[in-house]
C-alpha cells in the first residue's frame, strides 16, 4: 500500500480487489473499497443489480438478496483490508471467514441498492482479525454483525 497522507484514507477499485480476494463472479460481493484505514476499518460498497443470479430464485417475484451474501459481502471487505495490510510482508495464501456474531437483519436488500459495509477493527491477534460490520442502504442499517477472519501464509 502506498504511503498515505496524514488525514487521508485509502482506496481500492475492483482492480485492488482482485489481487487481493480470491473471489469471482458470481460470488465477488464488494465493487470497490472506500476509506481504509489500514486494517483499522474501511467502507465497501456493493452496487446490488437484478441481474446477479440469486435473484432468479430468492423470492422471484420480490427480490431480496439473500443475508448469508450480505453478511459475506461484510466478510470480504474486512479480508480484503486485512491482505492489503500485510503489504510488504509474506503475503497469506488464502483468508478464511471463521465466525459470525450478533448477526442480525434489520430491513430487505434489493436490486438498485448500494450497500454501504461499514467494517470496525474490534482486535487482532496474530493471523486472526474480529471486526464489527454493519451493512446500510441510504444511512439507513439493513445488517449487522461481528465476523472474523484468518490468513493463511502456509
């Protein structure tokens, strides 16, 4: 990661995270990464269209995105701040999500929402980081959890 300015936050589009995450479509869930600070917190954003393929079968005539990818999409914003962290050092080979807590669903995603993923460092402990994440659709919380994830150097 480059050097940041004092005051000034970190970026990633979906070049960045595509050198950090190994996801793909369908199942890549985070469009760009706003505000990192370090592995301290960060903003993703997920533009939710109509077009993703779990709205064919997740309540057709009503879509709504299921929670499980909401709260995945959480996960891999906080993994995604924790590889760009590790910058200049072995970089992990993998990053496993390992706990969801607190999770609870406050209002439906839809297609022409943008999530906002607002992920909290709660602590870190050497290849383990907890963070608290909060999901909102127009400042308004639509998800909340604390999830944990693990990178892998081996």
């Amino acid at each position: 990661m480059s050097e940041a300015t004092p005051g000034t936050l970190e970026t990633a589009d979906i070049g960045k995270l595509l050198t950090l995450l190994p996801h793909r479509y369908p199942f890549l869930l985070v469009d760009r990464i706003v505000e990192i600070d370090g592995d301290n917190s960060a903003v993703g954003i997920k533009n939710v269209t109509f077009n993703e393929p779990h709205f064919t079968g997740h309540f057709p005539e009503q879509p709504v995105m299921p929670g499980v990818l909401v709260i995945e999409a959480m996960a891999q914003t906080a993994g995604a701040i924790c590889v760009l962290s590790t910058e200049g050092k072995a970089r992990p080979k993998v990053v496993y999500f390992m706990t969801i807590d607190e999770c609870r669903f406050r209002k439906p995603v839809t297609p022409g929402d943008q999530m906002r993923l607002h992920l909290t460092k709660l602590k870190n402990r050497r290849n383990m980081w907890w963070y608290k994440g909060e999901a909102k659709v127009d400042g308004v919380t639509v998800a909340e959890a604390v999830v944990s994830a693990m990178l892998v150097t081996e």
